[in-house]
C-alpha cells in the first residue's frame, strides 16, 4: 500500500495537459511550455520511450559481455571471437527481449515505478529471452557460429543490469519532470472527508507522482472552505461548473458515503468531458476487490481474506528469517562489540534492555535492544511513545536510534522464531489493548509474526503516527505476504535508515 489504492474505471477519455486555471494560492504549476514541447516531455514518459531505451539497453549489454569475456578475458579465452560474429545474434535476440519483456509487464505503468521489482522482472526476462534465443539460433537458423557458453553468463548479467540502469535513469526523469512541473496532473477530489484528505495528502507528500490536487468537492462544507490546504470548489451537484472552471485531468471519488447511483450519475456526468476518473476506494471497497467467489455445491460464497500462511509458506518464511539473522548476527558481531562497550562508557546502567511485547496470535515475549535511555527511565516518567527531542534518550542512544542500530539484537529473537525479519512492528501489551478498541480489525495484524521492520515502516509510518493508518499498512502486508515483498521491504528498510532522518 506505498499509495492510496486507487482504482481507474476505463470507459473515461484520456487526460488532456492544459495548466488548470487555479486560484492564486494554489501552488505554481511550473514553467509554461509550449503544446508541442510539452507533448514531446510527455513522450519521454510513455512504456514505448522505456521500449526504445532497452533498445539501448540490450546493445550495451551484448557490448559488455563481449568486452568482459574476449577483450579484458576473464577468464583466460583460447579463441578469440570477432564482434562481428555476435551481430547477428544480438539482432535476434533484441525483438525476443522486447516481447519477453512485455510478456513479464515490464511495460506496463504500475510496474515502472520500483527498481527493486523491476530488477527481479528483469532478470527473469532475460533469462527467458536468452532461452528463447538460444533456441532460435541453434535449431532455425543454418550455419549459425558455436558461440561461448561463458558469454551468455555474462550477457544475461549484462543485459540486466544496463536495462535496470536505463529504468532507474528513466525513473530519476521522471521525478524530475513530477516535482519540477513540468509534468504534471491535476486532480479535483470528491469527498474532503478521511479518505479525500488522505489522497490529496498523498499526492502532496509524493510530488514525483506526477499529481497535484487542487481543491474538493463536497456537499457537508460551503464552498471556499479550507480542507488540508486546498479549497472547497463547491457541492458535488456543481460538478459540471467545476469541471468547467478547474479542468482538472482527474477527478478522484474519495466519499465513502456515495452510493451506487450517485457513483453512476457521476461517472455519466463525466462522458465525453476530457477528464479521466478514478476511485479511492474505501476499506469495504477494498476488500471486495481482493475477494474470491468460492461455490459450495450451489451455495455462493465470497472468500474476503486468507491470511493464515499455507505450510508451505511458513516454512520458507522460517527458513528465510534464520538464514538471514544468522548471517547478520555473524558479520556483524564486531560491531554489536563496538556497541555494547559504547553503551558501557556513555551513560550507568546495562548494555541491553528488554519490553515486553505482543507477538503472533498474542502471545507475549521480551523483545531485546541496546539500551538507548538512561537506566529506570519509566520508572521515573512514566510509560509512554517515545517523542522527537526526547529527554530520556542518552547521547549515544540519539545515534542509535536514528539508524536504528538498538534494534539490532532483536535478530536473536528472530532466530529463536519470537520474531520475523519483516513483520508488523511489534507492540506492548497496553498499546495492543489500546489499539484493539479504537482501530477495526486491529488484531488481525496479529495472524503473522512480528518484524524487525515492515510494510508500514518503509512506507514512512515510524515513530508517533496515525495508528489507523500504519495498520491499514500492517494489514496490507498481512493479506500481501511473499518472499520477494519481505526482501524488497528488507532493500527499502537499508535504503531509509541511511537517508530518513524521522526516526528517533
């Protein structure tokens, strides 16, 4: 759930770009452009430019493995093969990779967004386009020369990571493009309720979206009000006016409170207007949209969740999360030394400190971590989160805490199974009690073990923040679980701790 879940209907007409005529407060929608200069950004943004960049892509690749197997010989090579050889092959292979790529929906949008996904996408496609080239060469194609097997190890790495390296650039220019203006699309919100505020939130917080909100429409607030710093636009019977005032690209339904005839009426409204809308859809929605219909013999029913792990999954998951603490606990145990004797000089008290938490199905452990505050620090302020400028916190705990090297113990209790790698973030019993009776379905984040660090934290969800929103993620993950999801959160969890200053 890295953002608010929003569901296209198709029947709308493609989104035109012209700059929406705002009100003065609304931010500078960035440098005018000419139609033809900014059709030719857009371009630059579109699946068939990333196309034409694999193009790029997989001839700098096959020049890679070439360079690496024949020119620099790793290893030693006893017949040097002539480039010109490979010509052939690498016109072959390029519209292969092309439709292996498209097969594996490397070109489609919502796969565009994250290197970490691409990277396996990409890897996997390759390796089936070389497969498939392969074939090609040795069995159509008459007289085809014997090629180096060591090469096409080096060609499958080669072509994967030039192609990643191109996505990533692409997707540096298109975040680029997002947070300059350049590119940019607006969206008018109905609903300024929960549900609009936190999408209009979003695309504020996440500017290399593309997206920029300008205003609500709602029929509980008079027109000019101020709902998280945009403006009421005016009641949702005035759609056609604002439609026609604002011109936004989009027109996202974020009002839980519509049914399904003003959804419909909505949406007829909207025919042949050059605006493309979208749906927020509430929790209920959601869950409809992720359910299966099973028959029973005639008897109709619809499956909302599974989130009991098969066996299967548990044990790959178990296995996964020993492997992984072990490993860690090993390499860097110089520097859980290193700690612990800093932890003894900065302030009196032990070097590790233990909470008890709530794990999965309820069941209660002592979670282990560097001692970060001064010793009986409860005892004297009393139980609670822990705030930014903190004063219990020692000096080394500061540090500690803010690349959350404290938490680094907690892999002995992964290994001794209390604990996952990647779960929902363990709490305490009293938050746990608290939390149950102001959040719905609170207790269902309890079904998987808990993680050292999960779907919500790499999200930008740590430390004092909306407990209803970190559990919509917690139970994402939950409904969500794979192997890969636990190895990109692990990737994204290295990535924020040396670049994200919120912790504390």
């Amino acid at each position: 759930m890295a953002e608010p879940r929003i569901v296209e209907l198709p029947r709308q007409t493609a989104a035109e770009t012209e700059p929406m005529l705002a009100p003065a407060r609304q931010p500078d929608p960035g440098p005018q452009r000419t139609p033809r200069a900014r059709r030719l950004l857009e371009f630059t943004l579109s699946p068939f430019f990333v196309a034409c960049s694999d193009v790029l892509a997989i001839a700098a690749g096959f020049w890679l493995a070439y360079f690496v197997r024949f020119i620099l010989e790793i290893p030693a090579a006893q017949e040097i093969h002539s480039a010109r050889a490979y010509a052939g092959m690498l016109a072959t292979a390029t519209p292969i990779f092309l439709v292996s790529f498209t097969a594996y929906g490397l070109y489609e949008r919502r796969n565009l967004s994250s290197i970490i996904d691409q990277l396996f996408r990409l890897g996997t496609a390759v390796l089936m386009g070389m497969v498939v080239t392969v074939a090609v060469s040795s069995f159509v194609v008459r007289g085809w020369p014997d090629y180096s097997r060591l090469l096409l190890g080096y060609l499958w790495v080669g072509c994967t990571l030039t192609a990643c390296l191109g996505r990533y650039l692409w997707v540096l220019w298109r975040d680029y493009l997002a947070k300059s203006g350049a590119v940019v699309r607006t969206a008018l919100v109905v609903g300024a309720g929960a549900a609009g505020q936190r999408v209009a939130m979003h695309f504020k917080c996440a500017p290399e979206l593309g997206y920029r909100a300008i205003g609500f429409l709602d029929d509980t607030l008079p027109a000019g009000a101020t709902i998280a710093g945009l403006p009421v636009v005016g009641r949702i019977g005035d759609l056609d006016a604002a439609l026609a005032r604002c011109r936004p690209n989009d027109l996202v339904l974020a009002d839980p409170t519509l049914n399904d005839h003003e959804l419909l009426e909505i949406v007829n409204r909207c025919e042949g207007q050059p605006v493309t809308v979208r749906v927020y859809p509430d929790i209920f929605q959601m869950l409809v949209t992720e359910a299966s219909l099973v028959n029973l013999r005639g008897l109709q029913l619809l499956g909302l969740h599974a989130t009991e792990l098969q066996v299967w999954q548990r044990t790959l998951k178990r296995l996964f999360d020993v492997a992984f603490a072990s490993a860690v606990l090993v390499l860097a145990s110089p520097l859980f030394l290193l700690i612990a004797l800093l932890v003894k000089m900065d302030s009196p008290g032990p070097v590790f400190y233990s909470q008890e938490r709530v794990g999965q199905d309820g069941k209660r452990f002592h979670a282990i971590k560097f001692r970060s505050m001064v010793q009986d620090a409860e005892t004297v302020t009393g139980r609670f989160w822990t705030v930014p400028g903190d004063s219990r916190r020692t000096r080394l705990g500061k540090w500690l805490r803010r690349f959350s090297l404290d938490e680094l113990p907690q892999f002995v209790n992964v290994l001794v199974g209390d604990m996952s790698v990647v779960g929902p973030r363990p709490e305490r019993p009293m938050f746990v009690a608290q939390f149950s009776e102001l959040v719905p379905d609170y207790l269902r984040r309890l079904r998987v073990k808990a993680g050292l660090t999960g779907w919500a934290q790499v999200n930008g969800l740590r430390g004092d923040v909306s407990i209803e929103e970190r559990t919509k993620y917690d139970l994402y993950y939950v409904d969500k679980w794979s192997l890969w999801l636990d190895i990109k959160i692990i990737f994204r969890t290295t990535v924020l701790v040396l670049r994200d200053p919120s912790a504390y």
